[in-house]
C-alpha cells in the first residue's frame, strides 16, 4: 500500500500538490480548518481559480485516495510525510505571521507517528524550521523537519507542480530530505507518464502557458517533455532562505528593467531593444526583463517586505531591497505622469478606464495587484475611474487598499469591455489579458470620448493603435510591440 501523506492547508499550494499527489498514486489527507473552503472540497470543488486544476481535481478525487478534513486527530495518524502549505501572511509591519503554520506544528505533534518527517512548503523567514523543531521536541517523537520550498506561479501551478525545475529538501537529517525528494520525483513521474499515456492531459498542463505574465518562458512543443527536475538535498537555512531569495532576485530583475526603462524613455531608446540586447546574455537571461506597471500578487510584495525585515533583523543593510521596493511603487507615479501627459495636463474629471485588475493575466487574484493600485491613484488625482477585467473582482482588495483613507468618487467596476470603455478619455492597459492585447482598437476607438491610450504592459502593436488614430505611449519608450 502507498504511504499515507497529511498536507495541512488547502489554498493554492496544498490543492496543487495534494491532487498532484493523489494522482501520483499516494493516500493523501488534506487538512483545512476554514468551513467554507473545506465544505467545497469535500464536495468536489476548487475554492479559488487556477488554470486547469478542476480537471485534475476530478481526476484526483475519482482516484479515491484524496480526502479533506478539519479534523488532525484522523488526517495525522500513519501519515510518513506531512506537508505543510498554511498561509504565513505579512503583518501591518512586513513581518511574517507564523501563528498559523506554528499552530499546525502543535497539533500535528499531537497525533503524529514518531517517525513523520514534517516538511515546510510555505514560504517562511530563515530560523523557522528551527522553532519548529523544539515544538516537536517537546513530545516524546523524532519528528524531522524538512523545508522544502515551492516555485509555483499562478496560472502554471500544475506544470509547475509536475515539472518543475527544481527539487529542494533541507533538513539537519539527509534521510528524512531523501524521503521528501523520492516523493516529490514520484510526482515528476507522474507528469512523465502524462506525456507518455495521457497526452490530452499533459497538453492541458501547457496550454496555460498563453495567459501567463510577460515574463514567462514559451510555451514548449507538446511533443517534448521537459527535463528532469535538477535536486539539492542541503541545510535547513539554506532551504528556507532560496525561496524568498529567489522572488526577492525576481523582483529586482523587474525593477532593474522598470528602472532601465525609465532611461530610455528620456533618452530615445526602446526599452524592447535594451532587454533584449541584456537577455542575449547568458549569465543574465531575457525572463523578467519586462518592464511595465511593475510587480504584484500574493507572492512578490511579501517576500519582498519579508526580506527586508529579515535583513533588518540580522542588522545587514536593506537599501537593495528598499529600493526594488520604490522602483515598483514609483511606476505608478510614472504611469500617472504619462497619463497627465496625454489629457492635456490634468487628470480631474477625466473618465479613465484601467484594462485588468488582477495582478497577472490568468488568475483572478487581485492581491497586491498594480493594476488596482493604479487605478486609485487615479481616482485620488481626481479622476472618473472605471476598471475592467475578464475574471478578477475587485471591490475586496480596493476597499483593503483605501480602508484608511476612502475614496471621494468610488472606483466603478464593469466586467464587460464594451460598457467599461463607453466615453473614456483614456484607456490604460494595466493587465495585459489577451483580450484586451488582442482588441479591436478601431471599434473601441468609436465609442470613446477621445482616442487616448497607455500600454503599461508593452503588449499592444503600437502600428494597430496608430492605424486606428489614437495618441498612445508605452513603457520606456517601447516603439513597436510587434
Ligand atoms: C511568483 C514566482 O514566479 C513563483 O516562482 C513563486 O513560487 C511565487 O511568486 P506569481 O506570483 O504567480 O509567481 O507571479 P509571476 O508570474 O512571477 O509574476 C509576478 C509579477 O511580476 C506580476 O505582477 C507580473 O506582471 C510581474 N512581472 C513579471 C513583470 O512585471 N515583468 C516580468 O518580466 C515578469
């Protein structure tokens, strides 16, 4: 019989591996204390959306082996591996909350075998496996503690999960860290199989790849199965510490670019041109070279912020990061200039309608996202500001954002393109949805107040829009977007 493995926490991370798991053949038991959330697992449902998960959710349930509780004191016991994939959200001041992902540690020791391996898939500060550890040391049990981050990006959680680049186990016990890679390549296995059996389903994998951000690789031919993942069987800090360290690179390499963008915009380059003139080496790489309205979503801004205050924390200078931090938050002070640029001076009671407001193309999160944040700036400049996405909703995140200080004239939502750019001033192009890329700018133009555009993403041929009669600008000085 396959070994029984727990995963704590059903958002993103642990739905993607727990079916991953599954379907890999293990008995898997989810653990999710949110009623609501639970309720709809366990009624076959996905709580939130992510490219191609339902399909493999239903294949994964109809193996039998996937089922989900709130209840440890069934989920724990003879589980060999639990997973850990619980929310460690920022607090007001950047630092990471761990109560919850401690609070799983507690009552996971309570009914664990005393040979579990405990390993951390959420994204945690340095030292965290450490504290961990003395929890488990105050039973009777030799728990090992493992961290093993993950590098799933929404809109590719499931290729990531089944190819990914690269497997990662840090533990002070190589064997318990061997144990978690052999399950995590028997995952990767899996997806080998998909190509060889079951190409409808390894396809689907792919096919996401379309809307994901502007950084992300080509989509591969179907035809060839990427290679196997490379592994690193290392220390428990080191571990922990390449999660945030990569987002943290991540974000730099984008803020690097919306840095060099602003360059050219005052010089007369093409950003297009520079980034791929940089990319062309190997030692850097073309992959988040893309400059635009900047960087967003559950991911980024966290472990950014986290970042700093773990340097903070060891006294080592944060400027670095600081500064990948202000890069981002001035693009929308930029954005806003091009804007007051186009109407002529002010932006008061200009209709502007921003086109996107998740935080990539995708996913309907809205976390964090640029788009929603741009859109009230403008509104607090004084404009009529309507926003527009084909998924996301984002009334919630607005009212987070402006919770302190209101809005004076709300921002208006409208799902339908048609309705949302109706009289606008000027259109914005915040999230670069293939709808809005792929729109017939002509048709729209009749039905604007004036044919005014900003491709904040770079994604718009600019000869479509000069064809159609609109004065446009993009982001440092991008000339064709062909
Ligand atoms: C990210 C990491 O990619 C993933 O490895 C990690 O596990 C979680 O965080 P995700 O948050 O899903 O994934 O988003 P990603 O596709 O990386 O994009 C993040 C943000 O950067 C988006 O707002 C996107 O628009 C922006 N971006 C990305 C750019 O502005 N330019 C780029 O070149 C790439």
């Amino acid at each position: 019989m396959a070994d029984k493995i727990a995963v704590i926490g059903c958002g993103f991370v642990g739905v993607s591996l727990s079916v991953a798991l599954a379907i890999s053949g293990y008995e898997v038991a989810g653990v999710e204390v949110d009623t609501a959330k639970l309720k709809l697992l366990q009624d076959g449902q996905v709580p939130f959306f992510e490219h191609g998960l339902d399909d493999l959710f239903a294949k994964a349930m109809a193996t039998g082996k996937l089922s989900f509780s709130s209840d440890y004191s069934t989920a724990i016991p003879g589980a060999t591996i639990i997973f850990a994939a619980v929310g460690t959200p920022s607090r007001a001041d950047g630092s990471v909350n761990l109560d919850y992902l401690e609070g799983a540690a507690r009552e996971a020791s309570k009914y664990c075998g005393s040979e579990a391996v405990w390993v951390t898939r959420s994204t945690v500060p340095v030292g965290t496996g450490r504290k961990l550890a003395l929890i488990f040391a105050q039973t009777d049990k030799t728990v090992a503690v493992v961290s093993s981050p993950e590098f799933l990006a929404e809109g590719s959680a499931m290729r990531n999960t089944f190819f990914p680049d690269r497997i990662i186990a840090g533990s002070d016990n190589p064997e318990a860290a061997r144990k978690v890679i052999d399950v995590l390549r028997a995952i990767e296995d899996q997806g080998q199989r998909f190509a060889d059996d079951d190409l409808a389903t390894y396809a689907s994998l792919y096919s996401g790849a379309r809307t994901i951000s502007a950084g992300a690789a080509p989509t591969p031919a179907v035809a060839h199965t990427p290679a196997p993942a490379a592994e690193l069987v290392i220390g428990l800090e080191s571990a922990e510490l390449i999660k945030v360290s990569s987002n943290s690179f991540l974000a730099m390499k984008i803020s690097f670019a919306n840095m060099v963008a602003r360059v050219c915009a005052a010089s007369g380059a093409d950003v297009t041109e520079v980034m791929d003139g940089i990319g062309l080496d190997k030692r850097i790489g073309r992959d988040y070279l893309y400059p635009g309205l900047g960087w967003g979503g559950g991911c980024f801004p966290k472990d950014v912020a986290g970042f700093i205050g773990t340097l903070a924390s060891w006294g080592i200078e944060t400027e670095l990061m600081d500064g990948v931090k202000q890069i981002n938050a001035a693009q929308i002070d930029y954005v806003k200039s091009l804007a007051t640029e186009l109407l002529m001076g002010t932006l008061t009671d200009k209709k502007i309608t921003v086109l996107g407001a998740s935080f990539k193309p995708g996913t309907d999160d809205v976390r964090e996202s640029q788009s929603v944040i741009l859109a009230i700036a403008l509104a607090r400049a004084g404009a009529i500001v309507t926003l527009t996405d084909p998924l996301a909703e984002p009334s919630t995140e607005i009212a987070r954002l402006t919770a302190e200080s209101p809005l004076t004239t709300p921002i208006s939502f409208q799902k339908d393109l048609g309705t949302a750019v109706q009289g606008a001033d000027l259109l914005i192009l915040a999230t670069e949805w293939p709808e809005y890329v792929n729109a017939n700018f002509a048709e729209i133009g009749a039905i604007l107040s004036q044919k005014n555009i900003i491709d904040a993403r770079n994604k718009i041929p600019t000869g479509k829009l000069e064809a159609a009669g609109y004065k446009y600008k993009t982001i440092g000085g991008a000339k064709s977007n062909e």
